[in-house]
C-alpha cells in the first residue's frame, strides 16, 4: 500500500458489545420486559448450558459469563436467562450494514459488527465528527446498543471501536496500539498464553520481538496480524453488498398467538426493510407474511399491499393489524417469515405547494385500508377499455388504474379547435394510420387516417387525410 493510499484511507469500526444479550430478547413485546430482572443469555458450550453475555444487574450480583447456567441461577434465582438467538444477531447485524452503507459502499461484516471506509465520504457527508454523529444517528432506531472508533486501517477499525478510541494518522493508532495490553488484540487463546510465557504484556512488547523469533514460536500469522494493525499490509475484507431481495425469517422467543406480540414482531423486521429500500432505491408494493404455528399445523400467510408504492410503517402496521384481526389463530406461533414485492425508482412525496399537506397519500391510504378490511376481491374499480361497442367499453379493474388498454393509440396534449390545411410534401410521417370512421347516425360522417408526422421544423404533429366529406391533409395536434 502506498503511502498517500494510507494516508486518504480512514475506517469507522461499529461494534455491538451486547449484541447476543439484546438480540436474545429482542422480539419479545416490551409488557414481558418491564420489569428489572437482571438479565442474560446462554448456549450449549462444549455439552453444558453456559451463559454468554450477561447485563450489569446480573454482573453486580456476581453473574459472569462462562458460568454454567445452574451456578448462575443458585447465584441469582430471579435471573432472566434466554437461549442465544444467533438467527436475530445476524439479522441485527444486516440491519446494522444497510444503515453502514448509507454512508459507504466499502462495508464488511466482523463478527459483532461493520467496518465502513469513510475517507471518501467526508465530501459528501462533510467532517468526519459530523458524519459519526450522523452515523450514530441513524443506527439509534436499530434499538441495539453501538459503539464506534476510527483508525487509518480496516483491521483496526473494528478494535478501535471496542476501546472506544479514535486515531485518525497511523503515527497516532502506533501510539495508541503501543499502550494496549494484549488482551485487546484478536489472538487465540494458546497464543495469548504463549506471549504470556514470553512476558509479552502489552502490544509494545509484541512489536519489539524479532520477527525471526516471533515467526519460530507463534507462527507466522501473529506477525502478520500485528502488520495489518499497524497498516503495513493490506486487510484482507470480503466486501458486503445489499441483498437483491428481501426476506427475514424471525424465531419468536416465546410462541404467542396474540396479535399485538405479531405485530410488534412485525415492527422489528420493518427497521431492516426500511433501510433495504433505502440503499437499494427500491419502493414497497406488497408485503407477504406467513406464520408458522408451534405444532406444525397449516401455515397461516397473507399479504398486505400499498396502493401508492412505498414504505410509510405506520400505514403498513395499521394494515398488519387489520389483516391479522380477522384471522383465527388456533395455535402459537413459533416462527414467521416476511418477504417484499418493490419496484425500483424512489419516488418523494408531493406536497401542496402552500400547506405542505402530501397531497397524493389520502386516496391511496384509503384503498389499502378498505382493501385490508374487505380482502383483495372485494375491492374493485372501473376503466375505459378500448372498444366501440358501448357494453364492451369498459372492464372491473384494480383500484388505481385508470386504463386496461396497453395497446391505446397515442394522443396530443393540445388539439386544434378546427384542423388547419396542410401539404403531405412538408410532412415526414412516422407511425400510422389509424383508421377513424364514424358520425354516421348524425349527419357527420367522416372517414380519416390519421397519422403521427414531423414537419420541417421538426415539430411531432397529429395529422390525418380526409377521405369524407372532403379529401385532403389537415394538422389535428400537436405532441408536447
């Protein structure tokens, strides 16, 4: 790596330290979580249930992690312990890189985080304490508890926030590395036990080691950790990308059948969907969900659609709900899935030029509610299809179309009161003709051709020849 590349280069580590205890209760509704029970979460480790991250209230009562899940409850009885959703971390942590890249499009998971390269982004985001606040932020709606740091290099980015530390310069991340104990640093236990043996204490210690000697007794992926921290090799980083669609598959910690507890879950998976949406300029037209009951019964799905496309939540977790009403639910429900239907192309809302009101969201709110009160086949509308027979001209349509005809003829934005004379030598034409014969029950019966044309000046015309009752060209529109 050059050194000016070191130099523009500039990452942001955001890390989640609670993450398994927070994601383990994360879908339950908060009346469950009222109270001040101290908390943890817990795994099968080596054949026994230990836990693997307890809360401050658990830790002051002498709760620690790694502690069998009977020791801790002999310790504290009223500890409220839940099984590790890894499922729910990892959704958390995809959540966490659709917000991450908001702000860059260089974004790679590490584990209990995102690393984000932010050098470049300054330009658009401006200083870099301005764009951390704005990070910062945007992550608060997750509901999950982040910390940050800044280093020059990505392998540092992610410790660096850990600490909750900031070195902007290498000079200033050698300094601050140097300070650490090694306790700090990403290195697996035999290693750590090894440079223990060694009296290698802090990160200061590490680097004043021969190489020769630190290859021969640790191997040569220590050195070459210590050179990625210190920005001397590149760090290896598998890039994330935004998925193309969006799905979430949720395990509800306690199955329930009410439908408030659905649609709080429900309310979850939509901070993900709102930021998938967001990165990948996509707007919401149907949401599909299907509920998968504790005894393995019939699956319960249904779908909720928008009828102006878009994502406004609580327009969706009104129709949710007044899905979910009717809906008998006979047994608990264990697990749900939410899929989405979008079409590309944000749109902004309008609003009304001098109160600010959207004017467009009133009708289209309606029609979902209505739709999700009465089903989707009992809401219907009328459009004009494309037929000279009066009983044929129309055709039931989905509310919202205004036309079933795709294969309608092209029109002009301004017709002429009267059609003006014209001569076919001045006249390019380039599609047609459609044929119009008709009035003949009024005594004005007229037989023309019409066609769309370009005169000289290059203006798109509406023309037509006239075969009855006269003969001869006229102009009849113009295009815009």
């Amino acid at each position: 790596m050059s050194g000016t590349l070191r130099k523009a280069a500039l990452w942001t580590g955001v890390v989640c330290p609670r993450l398994a205890l927070e994601a383990a209760g994360r879908m339950r509704a908060p009346d469950e979580n009222a109270d001040d029970r101290p908390r943890a979460a817990h795994d099968t480790v080596g054949g026994q249930i230990r836990l693997v991250a307890v809360d401050e209230a658990a830790a002051r009562l002498g709760v620690r992690t790694g502690q069998a899940l009977t020791d801790a409850l002999a310790i504290a009885p009223r500890l409220d312990s839940q099984p590790r959703d890894r499922r729910a971390e990892a959704a958390w942590l995809e959540d966490l890189a659709l917000v991450a890249y908001g702000f860059s499009h260089q974004v790679a998971l590490t584990g209990d985080g995102v690393v984000l390269e932010v050098g470049g982004s300054r330009r658009l985001h401006g200083p870099l304490d301005t764009l951390l606040d704005a990070l910062d932020e945007a992550l608060a709606p997750l509901g999950v508890t982040t910390r940050l740091g800044v280093a020059p290099v990505a392998a540092a980015a992610g410790l660096m926030a850990r600490a909750g530390s900031r070195a902007e310069t290498l000079d200033a991340l050698e300094k601050t590395l140097a300070a650490w104990p090694i306790e700090h640093l990403e290195l697996a236990p035999a290693e750590r036990r090894k440079l223990d043996g060694l009296g290698v204490r802090q990160v200061r210690d590490l680097v004043r080691l021969p190489r020769f000697e630190l290859d021969r007794r640790l191997g040569q992926g220590v050195g070459r950790y210590l050179d990625q921290l210190r920005g001397r090799l590149e760090t290896p980083l598998v890039y994330w990308q935004p998925p193309e669609t969006f799905a979430r598959t949720v395990d509800l910690p306690v199955p329930v059948r009410r439908t408030d507890a659905l649609i709080f879950a429900l309310n979850r998976v939509l901070d993900g969907l709102e930021h998938w949406l967001r990165v990948r300029d996509q707007r919401l037209t149907r949401l599909h969900v299907t509920l998968v009951p504790e005894d393995q019964g019939p699956k319960i799905a249904f779908s909720a659609g928008l009828g102006q496309p878009g994502f406004q939540r609580d327009r969706l977790l009104e129709i949710l709900k007044l899905k979910l009403e009717p809906i008998r639910i006979q047994s608990d429900i264990e697990t749900l899935r939410v899929e989405a239907d979008s079409v590309s192309g944000q749109r902004p809302p309008q609003a009304d030029l001098w109160s600010g009101t959207n004017i467009n969201d009133a009708w289209p709110a309606l029609l979902d509610r209505l739709e999700a009160r009465i089903g989707e086949d009992g809401l219907c509308g009328v459009a004009p299809k494309s037929d000279h027979r009066p009983e044929k001209a129309w055709a039931w349509t989905k509310p919202g179309t205004t036309a079933v005809a795709d294969d309608a003829p092209e029109r002009p934005a301004w017709l002429l009161p009267d059609p003006r004379p014209c001569r076919l030598d001045d006249l390019r034409l380039i599609d047609g003709p459609e044929r119009i014969e008709t009035g003949w029950w009024d005594g004005q019966d007229c037989r023309r051709d019409y066609w769309v044309a370009h005169d000289a000046s290059g203006h798109r015309l509406w023309v037509f020849r006239e075969y009855k009752p006269r003969d001869g060209w006229f102009v009849h529109g113009v295009f815009g």
